[in-house]
C-alpha cells in the first residue's frame, strides 16, 4: 500500500485523468486541504474518519460509491464509469 505525499498526488493525477474522461458527462470536484479541520463537516458527512477518499455522489445527493484510502486509476475509472451507466 502506497503512502505519503507521492501517493496523494497520483490519486490526484489519476481522478485528474479521469475527470478528463468523463467530464461531459457529470460533475468532478476536488478538495485538498492541508489540515483535516479545513474540509468543515465533509467527512462527518459522509462518515469518514480522514482522507483520502473517493466519493461517488448521484444528482439527488446520495453516495453511489464511497472508497476510503489511496486507490488507483482503473478503479476509480471503473467506479465513475458505473455510477454513469446507472444514472
């Protein structure tokens, strides 16, 4: 399992490349922060304990697919691709 600031960014690149994918299609953001206090309320939300995480949200606001911990191209690729298909 990959850790670290090195890991992070290639999760980053990779939604990155993703988002490039699939962008016409639905809606990608992002949230980096430095400290875990800084993204509010967002992991209680969602019931996390800390980043970094990938959620999938649906238009009427429910978590598709939620993956906590670093996780890799294909997979986060897959996921989207689903959650579209399911639309």
């Amino acid at each position: 399992m990959e850790r670290g600031a090195s890991a992070d960014e290639e999760m980053l690149a990779s939604f990155n490349k993703v988002k490039a994918i699939y962008r016409s299609q639905g809606s990608f953001f992002n949230f980096e922060a430095r400290k875990v206090k800084e993204l509010g309320d967002l992991l209680t939300q969602l019931k996390v304990n800390a980043p970094p995480m990938l959620a999938v949200i649906k238009a009427d606001g429910t978590v598709a697919q939620l993956y906590t911990g670093w996780i890799g191209q294909k997979v986060m690729e897959q996921v989207v691709a689903n959650a579209l298909r399911d639309q």
